[in-house]
C-alpha cells in the first residue's frame, strides 16, 4: 500500500483539531446478526485510530480466525461477556475487562453465552474503517450461504490476513 506523507506543519496541524461526533451522523452496520457502529473514522482522527462499538447476540462465533499486519487492535467490554481467542489463547472479554491483539495475531472471538455482548473496538492506526463491513454485509445479505471466496477477497482487500483452518 502507498502512503502519503504529509508536511508535518500540516499533519500537526490536523492532529490538534477535535472532532465531535453526534449519534444522528453515527451509521449502523449489521453483518449477519453482529451490529457495527463505528464512532471515529481515520478522517476523523488524522489516520490514527478507528473506534467501533459491536453488539454480539447470545449463542453467535465469528469472525473467521483472522490477523492484520499493519494494525493493532483494543477490545474493551461493554456489556455481557464474548470470548476472543488470540493466538490460541481463550480469554473472557466482559465489563471492564480489556484485551490487546498486536499486529499479527490470530485472534477471532464469539458469544456463546446466553445474554447479548456489547464490546468497544479500537484499531490503530486507522486502517480499518465502515467500508470492510459494508463490504462483508454485502456479501452476507447476497441470499444462501456465505460465499468464502469473495469473504476471503474482501478480507485480503482491507488488510486482513484469513487464517487457515484448524486441524
């Protein structure tokens, strides 16, 4: 990928600008029965973090096990209680409780409990915004089963890394 680098006068410059975002300009995005909301953008922040909420029904596992060389992830529990895995290791993600996935680990989570899970995402840098789950939704809302392949595309697309099955 092809960076541009800005004068550093004016990425500065940017970088002190705040940005408040209302709920009316907040977008939701369902991908199968998982809801997104994201609440900074990279052009929100200067490229320096994207900030979702996501909302995971009782009795839900996804994403596919997946990793991202180029950005790290946040996850800060909200509400009920998802079980990511990262790297193999399970670990329970509830109110309060916090769990960092750097760059290049497996990770993939799921809510196999019986209560609704709320959980807040944060990537940085900013490299992950609405268009990958646009783009997954799409593909999701498309009739039938999930077609792997274009998943697979989409993923690869936006910098994720599909890992491959477990044995």
């Amino acid at each position: 990928m092809l960076a541009v680098r800005k004068d550093r006068r004016s990425q500065t410059a940017a970088t002190n600008k705040s940005k408040t975002i209302m709920a009316e300009e907040k977008e939701n995005i369902r991908v199968g029965q998982i809801d997104i909301c994201f609440l900074l953008e990279g052009k929100d922040t200067n490229g320096q973090l994207a900030m979702f909420e996501f909302t995971v029904p009782a009795g839900v596992k996804v994403p596919a096990p997946h990793s991202h060389t180029h950005y790290d992830e946040t996850i800060y529990g909200l509400e009920g209680v998802m079980t990511f895995t990262v790297n193999g290791q399970p670990m329970d993600i509830g109110p309060g409780t916090s769990c960092f996935i750097p760059r290049g680990a497996v990770h993939g989570f799921n809510n196999l409990r019986p209560a609704t899970a709320k959980a807040l995402a944060v990537a940085t840098p900013a490299l992950i915004g609405p268009e990958y789950f646009r783009d997954i939704a799409a593909i999701s809302k498309a009739g039938g089963p999930p077609d792997l392949e274009k998943i697979k595309a989409v993923m690869t697309r936006h910098g994720l890394i599909p890992a491959p099955p477990q044995k």
